[in-house]
C-alpha cells in the first residue's frame, strides 16, 4: 500500500482544533429514527448521523491518532445538565436552548467550541435560508446577511431574526467584538490582524444552514461557500466504470477522450477504480461496481495501474475534461486485510499495513476499532449488503487514515463524489472540506445523500445530486405527475432549506437506477434530458444515456449508437454552453401557456437583458403551442423554424428567444 504526504499543518490553521461553531437544537433526531422509527440506531450508515442539529459526533480535526483528547464543558445555559463522555470523539446532547462552551484539551493545548443549541424543532416546520456578504467600508468590515424565508409556511422575511458568531479559531485575530445590526453585522477594519470567520445562523420555526465569510487583515474577503465556479454549470459525464467497453482499462477509455470532448463533455465522474473484491470478481451482485474497496492506495487490477489512470487523468486535462473521483469511505469490503484481521484474526502483512505501518499486523483489537459492530464478531453492514462492512468514525486512527487516502487522491483528480455521505458524521466532512480547501479551493466535493437534506450544504459539500427533481423527472414519466411539476423544482430547493449559494447536478439516470426508458419511453427521456440542461444546475450525462443504452449498467453499444438522440445531446449540450441564459444563475420564470396540451410544460429563464422560452414536451406526441406575443419561432436547439400557425410545433424541447416578450 503507498501512502502520501499529509498536508503541512500551517496550511490548515491551528493543528487539532474540532472546528466551526456548530448549530443544533434540543432533541434533534439521529437519521436512523428520521428514516426508520424510534429505536433505529443505523443498518444504514455507521453512525447516529443528525440531519437536524449538532453533529453527530464533536472530534479534534487532523488528529493525532495515537494522542488522546479530553472534552469538557465551560460553560452551559442555565438548567443545563449536559453531559460528555470521556472519549477522545464525543457525542454532545444539548439539553436546553441556549449557548454552549466546550472545551478539547489535546496534545498542544486546549480549544474552545461554540454549540449554539435552538429549542426543540419540527422537522416538518419550513426552514429559513441565509447567504452572507462582506466587504471593507471605509474604515470597517461589513458582513450583510441575506435570509430569506422558506416559499412554504407563513414566516416572512420580517420573522427572521439573524445570529452571528466569530470562529472560536479566529478569536486571537479579531481585537473586540462584533457589532450587530438586524441583518447587518460590523467590525473595524484594523480589528483584524489575521484571517476571522465569521458565521451566521437566520432563525425563525426552525434555524437555518449556517453560512460564513473570512475577513483578512489586508482588507479583502471572501465567501468559501461558493461552489467552484467551474462546477457550476459543467457538464458530467458519468461512467460505470467496467462497461464503458467490452473490455476496458484506463487505456480504452482515454481513447475515448475524443468522443466525450466533441460531445462537450465538462467533467468526468468514473465509478469507483481502486483495488475491490468486485472488480476482482465480476459475478458479484450489480457486476464489478468498484464499491467494496479492498486497497485505499491502488486502481484495480483489471482497469490498469495507478500511472495508467494518472495518464487518464492528464489526457482529460489535456482536453480541458475535470475528474471527479467516487470517493467511498461509509465502509470497506469484507476482503480488506484490516477487516479480515479485525473479524478472523488474520495477520496483515507488511505490505499490506500502509498507513499503519508502526502498528503490528497481528493487533486484532486495533483494527477492530476501524469497524462498527452489531455484536460479538457480527460486523454492521451497509443497509442489507452484508459484503461491506462499516467502518467507525469514533477511531481517531480511522479518520487520520481516510484523510490521509483524501490527501492522496486529491493531488491527482479534480473533485470528489462522496459515496453515501450521510453515512459519514458530519464533522468529518467539515474536517475534510477544511483540509481540501486550504490546497485548492477549486477541489469540487459533491455529496450523495439519501435521503437529501439540506444540513450538508453547511461546510461539507458544494454541490448535492437534485434527488427530488430526479424524483419529479420519473414520476412525469411514469405518468403520476403533470409535467407542470418541473415548474415546482426550484421552490422544493428552497422549501428544503438550501440556501441561495449552493449547487446542484440535475440528473435523469445513474448508475444506481432503472435506465429512464424503461419507466417512460425515448421522448420523455429526451424532454427530461432537456430539462436538466435547462433549469438551473449543472447537468449531468450518465454514459449510454445519449446512445441509446437500455439496461442500467449495460454495455455501452458503440456498434449501434441511436444517432438521431446523440445530436439531440449535442445540442442540448452546445445550446446551454452558448446561452448565458441558461446559467444556473439566470433566473427561472414558470410561464402559463394559453392553450396547454397534456404532457407539456414551458418556463422563461434569464431577465430584461436576455431572456429565453423554453417548452418540453413529455407526451410522445407533437404538440402544437401557443405562443405569447414577442416569443420568437426559431428553435434555438437546431437553428430551425418550428413555426406552426399561431404557434410552435414542439416534439421534444424547444428553445426559444423571448427578449421582447413579458413573461
């Protein structure tokens, strides 16, 4: 096993501080019982991951795993009769609203953390959102908060109260206070004497997803919530790895570069690549996945070396394609030597030791503590997929390994999906979000959870996979939704609590689903695929999607390409990179059409300065539309007429221009 270099502790601030202040409220639910039911501790993810509310977990960042780390509390509100454990990762309960002060003594001294404790909250109460800005005014800095109240409930803005908090990190730096104003909080400019974070929580029936800005000494600011500006409107192109070709290595699939960049291809998402028992063994259930991981620090056999996929990774560079790496670390495959050590009592050779390697191969008990387990020599699994077993972020030595497999592979790729990331505490993430920013800001991190909740949008990930529009998408085509429903997809956004500076991929299949075919037919596919390329959201491409690919992780048919829906992907890809109207940041109008046939549904994108119509068509049959006064009849998808009487005729999408139209 090769193992890399860890990131200079300099570059990440002070060494083992647990972080950001975190926001919970008294009573949060762990998500085994948000999913499952009272009683629920997790078959699902390995730990009580809190969807709403403090971690589920408070662990020092960058730890040293072989130190031990005591947790204590300052100061409480009152009534309090908050308790800590004495691990070195604790599992805090706020028990009355209020503010919290814990202390963690480490190896180099102690930090203070903030826990900010609402009082008990609905989950089914609509959730505020906030944005912050800031910028040095004159002889001071000027943070604006930008909260805005879910589009669902009766809050309105006026109801929301905003908090503001400097990062206990950052207290050294700042010399005073803050002083607030409403939405508006201000400090002097010469206050500053080093980089302070400043964070925000909006409040109304329930508190919104923390947002935060750094101030510098030299007057400038910034906002590192943003997602890289990249990634915002990229293209993806999803691979399922093995069936890309009939045979594929890293090699066949660079000589398919060419075609994914003429396609317009932006970024590159391959399914797992590492060394797994199923790319070892391709009989097991779903094929050669890749999400059983067997080696941390090695590409599977079978696809080529780690310098053939470096060499992959540089093609796509060459031909400006990013490469987003599936990052899997909610478990292990049973066959990894430190679960076989763990669970038999196998001795882990040498070679095989890596990042461990002062711990002797034959401590059982050790690499024991890397898993979670239900009882006795009964490991916890992933959900019902007894192959993978999880692994227990409670082990200081566990995070310092994964975040040592983290600084590896981010030297070399451009992002990282985040397989089952709600399985993974959230401090973790917060852990690794502070980590990967301080070497590249530009890093994309893009989270799978199911169920999607907007608390990972709070210092962890910069963009979530749009489950709830992808949900929408196939429930048009399965035909118990109107397509009028699209027009709902950016409320559910809100009305889920992300908050305005977040990113999302727009998806119509992946590897994880029924190919959209096989729910609807080829014409709601391609209208669906043309909402993704529409609304705003960077959208997404799974391999075969264009071609005409029929089974989920079929083979990808280059023999016998649907030629007709490949340029219809062209365009939809071209048409969005050309019209800056259909940037994720230009605004979304539902419009109402006159005369609306079944299966159809048409919104606006983009303001005075340029605006667009554009109508889908999800029926299977062409639809003759009526158009509002100044909407132009030239489809902007292929340059042609679609001109029919008073209207336009639309077969699938149509793009049209509406400058001079009031929509």
């Amino acid at each position: 096993m090769e193992t890399s270099t860890p990131i200079p502790s300099g570059e990440r601030g002070e060494l083992y501080h647990p972080g950001p202040p975190r926001f919970t409220s008294v009573g949060a639910e762990p998500i085994g019982e948000l999913v499952h039911g009272p009683g629920e501790r997790t078959n699902l993810s390995p730990l009580a991951v809190e969807l709403s509310g403090v971690d589920g977990d408070l662990a020092p960042f960058d730890p040293d795993w072989a130190a031990s780390y005591e947790w204590s509390i300052a100061e409480t509100p009152d009534g309090s009769e908050a308790q800590l454990g004495d691990a070195s990762v604790i599992h805090f309960e706020p028990d009355v609203p209020g503010q919290y002060r814990l202390e963690m003594t480490g190896p180099d001294g102690s930090y203070a953390l903030t826990v900010r404790a609402f009082p008990e909250e609905d989950e089914d109460d609509p959730q505020p959102r906030v944005t912050l800005s800031a910028e040095q005014d004159s002889e001071q800095f000027r943070i604006d908060a930008d909260a805005r109240p879910s589009p669902e409930g009766d809050n309105t803005a006026e109801d929301l109260d905003v908090e503001f908090y400097v990062d206990d990190r950052d207290r050294p730096a700042l010399d005073g206070e803050l002083s607030v104003d409403g939405y508006t909080a201000t400090v002097p400019a010469d206050a500053v004497t080093d980089s302070v974070r400043v964070h925000a929580v909006a409040v109304g029936d329930r508190h919104s997803v923390a947002d935060f800005v750094r101030l510098e000494s030299d007057g400038s600011t910034a906002h590192p919530n943003d997602p890289p500006e990249w990634a915002e409107d990229a293209t993806i192109y999803e691979i399922f790895v093995r069936r890309f070709d009939d045979e594929v290595t890293f090699e066949t699939i660079e000589n398919r570069l060419d075609y994914l960049d003429n396609l317009g291809v932006d970024a590159l998402w391959l399914t797992p690549v590492l060394d797994a028992h199923s790319h070892r063994d391709e009989t097991q259930p779903g094929g050669p996945h890749g999400y059983d991981v067997i080696d941390y620090y090695e590409t599977a056999g079978a696809l080529g070396s780690n310098g053939d996929y470096e060499a992959l990774v540089d093609a796509c560079h060459e031909r400006d394609i990013r490469v987003i790496f599936d990052l899997v670390i909610n478990h292990t495959a049973r066959e990894h030597p430190y679960f076989r050590a763990a669970k038999h009592g196998e001795t882990v050779s040498a070679s095989d030791l890596g990042y461990f390697e002062n711990v002797s191969g034959d401590d059982q008990e050790f690499f024991r503590d890397l898993y979670e387990w239900a009882y006795g020599d009964t490991a916890k699994t992933y959900a019902y997929w007894q192959g993978i077993p999880v692994v227990d972020y409670d082990s200081l030595a566990l995070r310092s390994w994964l975040l040592d497999v983290i600084d590896h592979w981010q030297g070399i790729v451009d992002g990282f999906r985040c397989d089952v990331a709600w399985g993974v505490p959230r401090s973790f993430w917060k852990n690794v979000r502070d980590r990967v920013k301080a070497r590249d800001e530009e890093f994309l991190l893009l989270d799978e959870t199911v169920p999607w909740h907007s608390d990972f949008a709070e210092d962890q990930f910069d963009a979530h996979f749009d489950y709830g529009f992808n949900e929408t998408l196939r429930a048009i085509g399965r035909g118990e939704e109107d397509a009028t429903a699209v027009n709902d997809v950016l409320d559910d956004r809100a009305a889920m609590g992300y908050p305005e500076h977040t990113s999302f991929i727009n998806y119509v299949e992946n590897h994880d689903m029924e190919r959209y075919r096989s729910i609807g037919d080829r014409d709601s596919q391609m209208a669906a695929g043309a909402a993704t390329f529409t609304l705003p959201g960077a959208p997404m491409i799974y391999y075969g999607q264009e071609t005409g690919v029929s089974a989920q992780r079929g083979t990808m048919n280059w023999d016998s390409v649907d030629v007709d829906l490949q340029a219809y992907y062209e365009d939809l890809i071209d048409t969005r990179d050309s019209l800056s109207e259909l940037a994720s940041d230009a605004p979304t109008t539902p419009v109402e059409l006159d005369e609306r046939p079944d299966g159809v549904v048409a919104y606006a994108r983009g303001d005075s300065d340029g605006q667009v119509l554009v109508v889908l068509n999800f029926s299977g049959d062409v639809a003759t539309v009526s158009l509002p006064t100044g909407v132009e009849t030239t489809d902007l998808l292929t340059d042609e007429t679609v001109a029919s009487g008073d209207g336009v005729e639309v077969e699938h999408a149509v793009v049209l221009r509406a400058d001079d139209a009031d929509l």
